[in-house]
C-alpha cells in the first residue's frame, strides 16, 4: 500500500482517434476524471497519443495538465498523414524525412502557449535511431542527441527512456554529463 489517497497524475491512455477523442471527451467518463481532480483524488490530468491533430484536440479542451507524446526526430519528420507505428515495421525511406511536420511542430507551440506540459515517449523510437539500418537519417543518432532533441522541443519537461540492462540506463543518464557538441543533433538529422 501507498498510504495516501491521492496521485499526483491521473492519465488517459492512448487517445488516438476521432473515436477515442469522443469515448472521453464526449461522454461521462471526462466528468468524472475531473471530479476526481477537484476532489484532490488526482493532482494533475494526464493524456497520451501518439497522433498529433488528435492530440491538439486533447490540448484545445484545456482539461489536460500533461500530455505524454511520442517525440524523436524521425517521428517529427514523418510525413503527417503516416501512421508513426508504421515506422517500426519496415525500413524508413530517408526521402521523407526533410523537416518537422507542421502539425506536430504547432502542437508542441499549442502545449507551452496553454501550459500543457510534455513528457516524451519514443525517444529512441525503440533503438531504431540508434542503428545505422533503421536510422533514416545520414548517420544513426547517439542516446545523448536523442534526449537532447526531444528536451528541446517547446513544452517538453522530461523524456521517458525504455531501458532493458544496466548499461542502457548508464548511458541515458550520461547525457547529464555530455557536452554540448556530444548532444548536438543537428549535423544527423541533415
């Protein structure tokens, strides 16, 4: 047991669609996650998506205190009608991936002008931008320019880094002692 009759963040998992946008947000379901917050049973409201217009749509209610997105370079270069799971299946073509989708680089603008914070989820997109097959970029990215990009995004408050051994959670901690040249993304993604 916790002790305590309290979380500091409620979340709503895997909001994605026009239908998982109205199975909350149309329906009962949202009243009762914000009475929770008003009678202190949740501290802060909590969304996740990995879609970025369903996502501003979660923003734009003004309900949600955090939003957890999946956030990478390669994930915000992706063309904005591809499915980011789709990048997990094949090779990426590299021609497609020339500059941040709009419509995620206004949703990360969306969140910091409403006071929406973001944790990031996909930092790595599952080690596939730190592999020289998968990486649509030039070179694959270190675990440090990863981190970084995504800590540097507007709105961004923490990132969340899927660990399997010891080693890998050593070397995501290490970007706290990376100097800004080992950090410096921008020479990859070109």
């Amino acid at each position: 047991s916790f002790e305590t009759d309290y979380v500091d963040l409620g979340m709503m998992f895997f909001i994605e669609t026009e239908d998982d946008f109205r199975g909350v947000f149309e329906t009962d379901y949202i009243d009762y996650v914000q009475q929770l917050k008003q009678d202190g049973t949740i501290r802060a409201i909590g969304a996740s998506s990995h879609n970025a217009a369903t996502a501003a749509r979660v923003v734009e209610t003004g309900v949600i205190d955090l939003l957890m997105f999946s956030v990478n370079p390669a994930f915000d270069m992706m063309p904005a009608d591809a499915d980011v799971f789709s990048f997990f299946e094949a090779e990426p073509n590299r021609d497609n991936y020339l500059a941040i989708d709009p419509g995620r680089a206004a949703l990360y603008t969306l969140c910091a002008n409403k006071g929406v914070a973001i944790t990031t989820m996909k930092t790595y997109a599952a080690g596939k931008l730190l592999t020289p097959e998968f990486s649509p970029f030039a070179a694959p990215l270190s675990a440090a320019q990863c981190i970084h990009y995504a800590l540097t995004r507007p709105a961004v408050v923490s990132t969340l880094i899927g660990c399997k051994t010891g080693g890998e959670v050593l070397e995501a901690v290490s970007y706290l002692s990376k100097s800004d040249e080992e950090r410096d993304f921008s020479e990859a993604i070109r």
